[in-house]
C-alpha cells in the first residue's frame, strides 16, 4: 500500500466519523425533543421562537430571567411559590433551554428587546415586577429603564453589575476572548456528537473511559460544561437529565460565547441606564462577599431610594436553588409594595 493510498483512506475514515458523528447528534436531538417538550409555549419574536412557561393568577406580573448558562429550570423551587400569590413567567433568552437560536450581537439590548416582544407577542400585559439571577440583572435593570412605565419591581439575585467589565483591562479582555472561544469550540464537539458521546459513556458506568475522551478530545470544554450544568443538581430529580441534554446543543455554547462577548456592551448599556426612583427594588447578595463585593451590592441597592439589601448567609451564587424561600419571600415582599401603589 503507498503512503498516497494510506492517506487516502486516513481521510476518508475522517471525514466518516465526522458524518457517524454529526448522525448521532442529529439522531440524539430528535429523540430529546421527543422526550423533554417544553412546559410552556414557543413564541415568536420575530424570526425566532423563545420559551415561555407561566402559572398562577394576578397583578403584578413577575418575569424571572436567569444567569448567563440558566434557563427557566433555575426557577423551578421558586416559580411554585411565587405562583401562590401572582401571576409569573420564566423564560429563557434564546439559544438556551428550549428557546431557539437569535440574532447577534447578544446585547443587554438587543435581549431587552426581544423579552419586550415575546410578552407582547403572548399576551402577557404589565405591569411587571423583574427578577434577574446573575447575568439577568442586566435584563432588568436596562428594561426597567427603557420601559419605567411597565416597571412596578425588581429583585436582583446575586446580580453581575457594570463596574466589573468597565473599564476593560487587559487580563478582563483575555478572559472574555478565551470564555468565547472556549464556548465555540464546545459548540463544535456538540455539533459533531462529542459532547453526546461523553454524557452517554458516563450514563452506561464507563466514567473512567469517558474522563479519557474528555482529556484527549475537549481541551476543558466539556469540564467547564458540567461546572456550569453543576447547579442543576439542587432541581427536581426529574429535571435534571432536561437540564444535561440542554448542554449536548450547539446553540446553547453559541448563545453563551454571544453573551460573553458582549459583556462590555451590555454594561456600557446598563451603567447608562440611571437610577429607578422610588421603586421597590431587593438585592440579594450570597452568602460571604468580599468588600468589593458588598460595596457594588449595597450600590445596586440604592438604584432606588426604597432599595434594600439582603444577604443570603447559606448560598452560593445560585440563591434561587439553595435558599429558594428566601427570594420568593423577597418577591412577595415587592410585588405587596407595588400593589399598595
């Protein structure tokens, strides 16, 4: 055989995994749309369908957004409880959980934008009370802004504020540039059934096998995947394998890599936003924060003269999944002072 002809074939075996590859993905996506429908409805927003899930009856509104990998399951110890004494809709931006792929570039905006569309769109009028977990509070803080009149209060969970991305520094702008590229490469693994490959290997007891295929063929990727997917193990059990097959879609690392790099944007956009007033207005902070920490917390609080500023003693930065009474009790309390006018 001639090193052409064994070449050749190196190729040809190539470009057949590749194909073997991109089947399974294919074929495994079709059977975890089958398996895990969305609870709620899919709503156009103008060229894509975002997901939206609502319960429970009453004025104000209560809109949850989640951090920058969750989708509308981070709510899912929350929601219940808050459903008992209003209505309230979770959702997830799009290419995340059951929402699909939107345009670029994946601004605080430009998501404002399409949260604002996809409540009109189904009918759900104001007012409303925002709650953003994380990377949400952007969400919030710029629709609030850009729509005072629908905007009754917010509560910020733990929330990402704009100082942390202004001014850019060197060693900020690496890391956004590599979380970026990282998130396209994960994309990639998931495109061509990697990422699915593993989650299947670990399912049938080959954990040892699947931590190989994770060091030699991911560079990380699928690492920082499960470090982000970790909250996921404080829902429901039912809830959990929904949550894994998010993260076995192309789209969601692409949703994440268009956040990240938008980051600067979007806090340029929230810095500008201003202050709310006298709006009822809860951040809630995990448990332990730094001085640099409790200075910005204790700033977002006084975004509005009626801010106030609470720490949650036993979380982490998914507050909604370790003390989850906590923030429904924080929104009951906005939601009593709208309604008192």
């Amino acid at each position: 055989m001639g090193v052409t002809t064994l070449l050749l074939g190196l190729v040809a075996l190539f470009l057949l995994l590749i194909l073997a590859g991109m089947a399974y993905q294919a074929i495994g996506s079709a059977r975890d749309a089958r398996r895990y429908p969305p609870p709620g409805r899919m709503v156009d927003v103008g060229g894509h369908r975002l997901h939206l899930y609502c319960t429970g009856e009453g004025n104000p509104t209560v809109v949850l957004d989640s951090g920058l990998p969750g989708t509308s399951l981070s709510w899912r110890w929350v929601q219940p409880e808050v459903a008992s004494f209003t209505r309230v809709c979770s959702y997830e931006r799009a290419g995340l959980g059951w929402s699909e792929a939107g345009p670029r570039p994946r601004t605080s905006r430009q998501i404002v934008a399409e949260l604002r569309t996809l409540l009109n769109h189904a009918g759900i009028e104001g007012p409303y009370v925002l709650v953003g977990h994380s990377f949400g509070g952007f969400t919030a803080r710029l629709f609030a802004s850009q729509y005072p009149e629908e905007v009754v209060g917010m509560v910020l969970v733990d929330p990402i504020h704009p100082q942390e991305w202004l001014p850019l520094a060197e060693e900020t702008r690496r890391k956004l540039v590599g979380g970026a590229r990282m998130s396209r490469y994960g994309a990639l693994l998931a495109r061509l059934g990697i990422a699915r490959l593993v989650a299947l290997l670990g399912s049938v007891g080959a954990a040892r096998l699947a931590r190989g295929v994770v060091r030699i063929m991911t560079v990380g990727v699928i690492r920082r995947q499960e470090q982000m997917v970790a909250p996921g193990g404080k829902l429901p059990a039912q809830w959990r394998p929904v949550v894994r097959s998010f993260w076995l879609q192309p789209k969601a690392y692409e949703a994440m890599a268009g956040q990240i790099e938008s980051l600067p944007e979007s806090a340029e956009q929230v810095a500008a936003a201003g202050g709310f007033g006298e709006m009822p207005l809860v951040v809630l902070s995990a448990g332990n924060p730094d001085a640099t920490r409790m200075q910005r917390q204790e700033e977002a609080a006084r975004l509005s003269t009626k801010g106030e500023h609470v720490i949650a003693p036993h979380s982490g930065h998914w507050i909604q999944l370790d003390q989850p009474q906590l923030v429904a009790e924080a929104i009951r309390k906005v939601v009593e002072s709208a309604r008192r006018g």
